[in-house]
C-alpha cells in the first residue's frame, strides 16, 4: 500500500473524528488499534485495520509504515480517567514512551520513510500551575516543567525527536483540553451541571487551555498537508480562561446556575495524586499557528460551547 495515512489511537475522541474526517476526503487510512473488529464497526471504511498496542516492538504493523503519506501517532493510555496509583502512572508513562519508540523504530528501518511523523504530546509540558495570574503567556519556546506530567511529555517527545534522525519531517503537537461532549473534560461536566449541581473544579483560578474538536482535527490535517507545519506546535485556542469562567460560560450556554464548585479533597477522592493535576492548569498560546495563519473556526468559548452541545460533537 502507498499513500496511506497510518493513525495510532484511532478509537479516541480525537482519533475517531480525525480518521473519519480523512476517509471523507478520500485519504486510504489505515488504523493501527487494540481490537480490529470493535475498530471497523466504530469507525467504517477505512483501508485497513491493524492490530496494534505500544508494548508491540514489531509485527505485521510496521509494513504499513513504509511508504505512508503520514504517521499520525495519538495513542496513550488516558491520565485522568481513573484513580492515580503508582501502577497507573507507569502505564500511562510507558504506553506513551514504549509506543513512541516502536513507531519510531519502525520509521528508520521503512524501506521508503512516511511523509511527516505528527506526533501527540500536550502542554503539560509546560508544567502546572494553579493559578493563571502564576503564568506567563507560554508559547512553543517557553521552558520545559519539572513535575510528572511534564517529564512524560519531555521523554515523549524525545522519543518522537529520533524520527528527524530518518529525514522525516516531525511535528510535536502540543494539545491543550480538547472541548468534545463525546469524552474529556467538557463531558464530565455537563452532567453535574444538568443536575443543577454545577460549577468550577477546584479554585476556579487555574488556566484553561482549550481547543474546540473541529479546530483539533483541521490543525492535524494542515500539519499532514503542510510542510512548513514542523516541529513543536501547541494546539490550543488563542484565548485561554480560567476555570471559574469557563463553568460560568458552559452554565449560560446550558441554561444552568454555576453555583457548586467541586472542592479540591473530593477530586482527590476520585484521582488521588491525580488531583493535583485536575486542578492546575497551563496559560498556553498557539504562538506557531498564529505566526502561520492558521484559521480557527472558534475563538469565542461560548460559541464552540454552544456548537458542540447543539450538535452533541
């Protein structure tokens, strides 16, 4: 096959809009996925289906990588779904180092190298803050952090920087908190909030960095099609807010009081450790895709609240 446009995590939130978005248009892709049947029944049409998870150092899955239009690499076992323990922070760490470097070793050894490696990363490399008064405006040049999100996302995208070794163009995207009624953060808090129960997480002071999954997904498509689209790019809208604004905005939109903050020793009930990640936020700014003309379809966060609740996206 030649051409096609491989997609790791492919049955994530940002995976599943992305690839049926490229089967739109025509692109012949091939999802590298857990289970190939569940893949198939989620997400139809696409050229292949390939059994894949990052523990898989080789295997029938590296052919498809030589000769690939694009890699587009978003597979990671998600942080703040489940409770911290020293155990889930290990997977959630290996799944992405692991995954990363086979990737990536498959790349060096493909007979004819992809196109463009488009790796994920996030801005938790940046480090946490619980205020957004504690942060400068961080774009792609601003220091690396120091506490454990941050080094996941350092050894991630050192893992990833080996693919420029190969001669293959590599894009670092840094995604912010991608705004989707199908999973994430947005989801979690729509419930509470049609209970009439509602409100900011934590302090309500700590930075939201969000992006709207439409933009999300065109940024990726520009970076596949775009070659001047190369290295670091954070992936979030140019307005961050601050928690409590963002629990009023999404109460104006849904018609409900923001009145019920959620305190931070019952996220600790539910995340552990993880709390501490829940409730502080980066003040992060799209430096290169605005120096790049990129469009953005939402700069307002009401209007992408509004679009994304209308159209259950």
């Amino acid at each position: 096959m030649q051409g096609h446009i491989v997609i790791t995590g492919a049955t994530g939130v940002i995976g599943v809009e992305l690839a049926r978005k490229l089967i739109e248009r025509g692109e012949k892709v091939v999802l590298f996925v857990r289970s190939p049947d569940t893949a198939e029944q989620k997400i139809p049409g696409a050229a292949g289906y390939v059994r894949w998870d990052s523990d898989m150092a080789d295997g029938a899955w590296t052919g498809f990588i030589s000769g690939a239009k694009g890699v587009i690499h978003l597979a990671g076992k998600p942080l703040l779904e489940s409770r911290w323990s020293d155990e889930h922070k290990k997977e959630c760490y290996n799944s992405r180092i692991s995954g990363t470097r086979h990737i990536v070793s498959a790349i060096a050894g493909a007979e004819e190298k992809p196109g463009v490696f488009i790796s994920a990363t996030a801005i938790g490399y940046y480090g946490s803050f619980e205020r957004c008064a504690d942060s400068s405006d961080l774009f792609e040049s601003a220091p690396q952090g120091s506490d454990f999100l941050a080094k996941i996302c350092i050894d991630w995208e050192k893992e990833a920087l080996a693919a420029e070794k190969t001669g293959v163009r590599l894009v670092l995207l840094r995604t912010g908190i991608v705004l989707s009624t199908k999973g994430g953060m947005l989801q979690k808090m729509i419930t509470p909030f049609s209970w009439f129960l509602g409100g900011p997480v934590g302090s309500g002071l700590q930075c939201i960095s969000w992006i709207h999954i439409d933009d999300e997904i065109n940024c990726i498509i520009e970076a596949l099609d775009n070659p001047a689209y190369r290295g670091a790019i954070n992936a979030v809208n140019p307005e961050p807010v601050t928690m409590k604004e963002f629990a009023a905005q999404l109460g104006a939109v849904l018609g409900k009081p923001s009145l019920f903050p959620v305190p931070k020793f019952a996220v600790q009930l539910l995340l552990g450790e993880g709390a501490e990640y829940a409730v502080k936020g980066q003040k992060v700014k799209p430096g290169f895709l605005l120096d790049h003309g990129f469009a953005f379809s939402y700069t307002s966060l009401s209007a992408a609240l509004r679009e994304l609740i209308d159209n259950q996206k």
